[in-house]
C-alpha cells in the first residue's frame, strides 16, 4: 500500500468532514443573524433596557431600511423564547420585514406559527428576517408590494390561502408616517395626505374584509395603532388622524367579528426605534428620539412582540376583543 497515497485520501476524509460540518453549523444559503447591541439589560430598570438617547444623528427615505439603522434594533433574536402557544396557526404580517413586524414575525415563529410577511420594496431586510425564521426550522413566505392597491391585498390573502388554506391570524401592522413638517398642515400635499389614509387605513378595511372568510372561529385580528391617537403631533397630524381611525376600526369591527368567533384588538405602542422614525424624523431630531417618554428612551421592537403573541393566542386571551393596548413607556392614553 503507498503510504503517501493514504496520508492523501486521510487529509481529503478530513477536510470534506470539516466543510460538512460548516455547512451544517452555518446553513446552506442562510441569511446570517444581525449584529445587535448588548450593552444594556433585559430584566432590571426598565429604563435601562434598550438604547438611551442621544442617538446618532441620521435619517433615511422611506420606508428605510433595519440593516442601515444604528443601533439595528432589537426584535428579540436573542431573547424571545417560544413555547408553541400558536403551533399550527397561520399568520399574516404586514410590514413584517423590519420593526414591530419583524419582532412579531419572530415571535409568532417561535411559537409554533408559519408565518406570512408582507412589505413594500425592502428586500434585504425582509430576506433577512425570512431567512432567519427559516433557518430555525418554521415556514416564512414573503410577498412584496403595496398595499395602497386593492389588488395587492387581494394577492396576500389569495397567496396564503392557497398555501396554507386559511388564515388565523391577521396583523395589520404596515404603516406610512411623512417626514415632520414644521408648518403642520399647511404643508401636507392632498397626495401626502391619500397616501397616509390609503396606506394606514384603507389597506386595513381591504385586508381584513377579504381576509374573513378564511378566518375560522377562534381566529384574530390585530391592528396597529399609536400614541398619536391619544396625543397627536401637529408636526404628522395626517398620521395622527389615521390612528385614530384605526382605533375606531378595532372597536367597531370587534362588536360585528364576535358573532363569527373572531377577536378584534388593537396595539397602540409609543415611541419604537425602527424605520419608520428615522425616515419621518430629520437627522437632527432623531438625536433626541423617544427621551419624551416617562422611561426617557424609545421601546425597541422585541418589547411590543409578547402582546401581540398574547393578543394572538386565543386560549390566553379569549375574553379580549374590541381592546386597544397601550405600550407607551408610560405616556397616557385614556
């Protein structure tokens, strides 16, 4: 036998174990997890746990992009544990790719859920959050587009049901803030004005009504709202006025879904570090961004994430519906 050919066939053994084992540590195609902060903690002050203003300045054009936020915000990847409280459930998310929605696709993943993720243009984040999801072993399906069109949210529910052949729960999360105006309304265009309405509201009512019909008893629907219902910014006052509507969406729209078993429910958070602030506040504003509230800091994404996973499971909150929950960091709402 020719010893240098063994030593050979050995090293070559060796190295296919070890880029096997790579391959299976890293994923084949995976999306790797994002950076994110550390510095702070989870389970003292609470005003100590996420980033504190001052930020650093910056501002993107909207939607904007997670990847390019910093800090990247925190939507539990290394926090939210699961324990299948919606094993087997079928959710939509709109807005998913980044911010609350990304932290709410998580969770719902974690627990049990597959998971539906809609979003305008944002690829990259939402590549990254599905690749996430996936790699951890539950289904995340993404559908990009605007909502602004009856025809697109149309396709989300034709998708999933095609898919998944019913729909469990539906998270009305994707929303549109413009850019702060210091003029208030004098400078907010007609078409700024639509595209808020249409965006924030609109798509909600277009959604939610071709979504019932696959939406057994048990199922619910979970809207986003805002302290800009309860406090409005002369500055977004467009933005204000929508949430307000979507509280009364939630109210109504609870007292009629009732009587097919269905809840309605609302999640009106505060301040919360994602796109959407560094793409309405100027790069100067941002510095201070969320220091208004009594915890002096904005929430981070993975904070609101229990509430909806508590509002989605029906054997946790089956006598809720019609409710608007308010995760504010303190600022008032009632």
């Amino acid at each position: 036998m020719n010893t240098r050919t063994d030593i050979i066939q050995l090293l070559m053994l060796l190295l296919c174990i070890f880029v096997s084992l790579i391959i299976e540590q890293q994923g084949v195609g995976a999306i790797s997890p994002p950076p994110l902060p550390n510095s702070y903690e989870t389970n003292g002050d609470p005003r100590l746990a996420g980033p504190q203003p001052p930020f650093k300045p910056q501002s993107q054009q909207s939607p904007g992009l997670e990847s390019k936020m910093d800090p990247r915000p925190d939507f539990g990847y290394k926090t939210y544990v699961g324990s299948g409280k919606l094993q087997g459930k079928v959710a939509i998310i709109t807005g998913g790719d980044s911010g609350i929605g990304r932290a709410v696709a998580l969770a719902f993943a974690r627990e049990g859920a597959k998971v539906v993720i809609s979003y305008l243009n944002e690829t990259e984040d939402a590549e990254e959050i599905q690749g996430i999801i996936q790699k951890e072993g539950h289904e995340c399906i993404l559908i990009p587009g605007d909502i602004t069109k009856e025809s697109h949210c149309k396709k989300i529910i034709d998708q999933t049901v095609r898919r998944f052949k019913r729909i469990d729960i539906l998270v009305n999360n994707a929303g549109y803030q413009g850019p702060r105006l210091k003029e208030s309304i004098e400078g907010m265009s007609h078409n700024r004005v639509l595209y808020t309405f249409q965006t924030n509201i609109v798509a909600m009512f277009d959604l939610t009504r071709y979504a019932i019909p696959y939406m057994p008893k048990g199922s619910s629907i979970i809207n986003v709202g805002s302290v800009q219902a309860y406090q409005p910014t002369p500055e977004v006052l467009d933005y204000g006025a929508t949430k307000a509507a979507v509280a009364a969406f939630t109210k109504g729209l609870a007292i009629k879904l009732i009587e097919k078993g269905i809840r309605v429910n609302c999640v009106a958070p505060g301040s919360v570090w994602t796109p959407l602030a560094v793409s309405s506040y100027s790069a100067e504003d941002i510095v201070q961004y969320g220091a208004n509230s009594p915890i002096k800091r904005p929430s981070q994404p993975r904070e609101l994430a229990s509430t909806f996973v508590l509002l989605a499971s029906n054997k946790d909150s089956s006598y809720a519906t019609g409710q608007v929950f308010s995760v504010t960091g303190g600022r008032i709402t009632a």
